[in-house]
C-alpha cells in the first residue's frame, strides 16, 4: 500500500480467515472510530 492515503487500514486480517475473527476485528474498528470521532467531538465544543 504505497502512496498518500487519508486513512490507513484500521486492522489487518490474514487469510483465510475465521468467521469469529472477521468479527472481532471489525467490532475493534468501529469501537476505535467511535472513540476517535468522540475525542473530536469533545475537542471542538473545548474551543467554543
């Protein structure tokens, strides 16, 4: 994966690949957007 990207992978899952681990990196990925896009959120209403 060369070159400039906004946004890199948030996991890496070999394969083949089990059904339960498909889930489990998943579930890690939107809890850190989900933690990412509150940090934010808490950051700008700190500068109004």
């Amino acid at each position: 994966m060369s070159g400039d990207h906004a946004e890199w992978p948030q996991a890496f899952l070999g394969k083949p690949y089990q059904l339960k681990g498909l889930n489990d990196v998943i579930r890690r990925a939107l809890a850190a957007r989900q933690s990412k896009d509150a940090l934010l959120k808490n950051l700008g209403e700190a500068m109004y």
